[in-house]
C-alpha cells in the first residue's frame, strides 16, 4: 500500500501572521497579499514548493497558475532550495563596469556552481540579478539580506572565507549613515 505523505499547512500554526498580513489590504485587494505570503515561505523555507503555491492559492482564491506567474517574474522566488547562503551578484552596467563579471566567475570557480544553482551541501547557491539598487557603490553582493558593496577579490575572499566558517560578516560601511550596524562595527573598530 502506498503511503501519501501528508505535508502539513505552513501557515496553520501562524493565524496571526497569516491575520496581519490579510489585513494589509482591502478585500477587494486581497490578492495582492500573494507576495508577502510568497515571502514568508520562502525566507523560511529558502524556496516555494508547488504544496505551497497551493495553499497561498487557496488562501487568497487564486489559481495556482496565477501564483506561479507571480514567482516567475521576480528573482526572489524559487521553486528549488537555495543555499543556506544565497550569493547575488549585481550584472547591470555599473556593477558590470566596476568588475562584477569577475567576481561571478571567480565565484563559479569557486563553489564550482553556476547562475542559479546550488552546491550539493546545501550552502551556497548563486544567481545574477538585475540592479540591486547600490549603483554607486557597484559592485554589489548581495548575501542573504546584506549588501557587500565596492567589492574587491580580497573582500569576495574575506566574505567567502567567513561564510564557510558559517559566520556572515558585518558588511562595509559605504552608504554614509544608512548603514547602522556597519557604522556602529566601524566605529567600535576604532575605538
Ligand atoms: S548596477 Fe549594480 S546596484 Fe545598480
């Protein structure tokens, strides 16, 4: 006898998450709560499986092929794991120009990955991205949720290095003020 495996809800145990985030919009507007769902899921689970395009589905009275349309056009979604450590590298022109091409191929060497894979331990995967917003500190990796900004191959060596100590590194200070917690590691360094 074939046993179905069951796959429990991932928003069962988070009514009030799950409250909050419905009640952003209007119920006329509901659908648009597909992203932060999206979101949810995939932070958590580093990727949106087709189980889980079926219940946000369900949720918002979507079809699952509306969601998915959803998750093709942004780079933040996946329907495979990421890597505990997600590795973007900006491709636009001012980080094209300031040598990110570089950086990704030295990447690919080595984690020994391509654009949109992920390595067979689970750690890192990698993908290009369009313009990440930080062109005047190009160029950009953007790791997890932290900015890596005016990379250099040292700095992609240090950040490598301190990833595979599973350790993620306080980013530079570049952006003049609205980076907190590399301001305050700047100036705890020079005290
Ligand atoms: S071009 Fe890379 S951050 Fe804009």
């Amino acid at each position: 006898m074939i046993e179905l495996e069951t796959i429990r809800p991932f928003f069962e145990d988070k009514k009030e998450l799950l409250a909050e985030i419905l009640n952003r919009y209007p119920d006329y507007g509901r659908r648009s709560a597909v992203m932060p769902l999206l979101w949810e899921v995939q932070r958590s689970e580093r990727h949106v499986s087709e189980a889980r395009v079926e219940e946000i589905a369900g949720i918002l009275g979507l079809h699952a092929t509306e969601v998915k349309g959803v998750m093709s056009f942004y780079s933040t979604y996946h329907e495979q794991p990421l890597g505990k450590y997600h590795l973007q590298v900006c491709s636009t022109l001012s980080c094209s120009l300031a040598g990110s091409d570089q950086m990704y191929d030295w990447l690919v060497e080595e984690l020994g990955i391509v654009n949109g894979e992920t390595d067979r331990d689970g750690l890192f995967s990698l993908q290009k991205v369009e313009c990440l917003g930080s062109c005047g500190t190009a160029p950009v990796l953007q790791v997890n949720d932290v900015y890596y900004e005016r990379m250099t191959r040292s700095r992609c060596k240090e950040v490598l290095a301190a990833l595979r100590r599973d350790e993620l590194p306080e980013p530079w200070l570049e952006r003049g003020g609205d980076n907190v917690s590399a301001e305050k590691a700047q100036i705890e360094s020079e005290s």
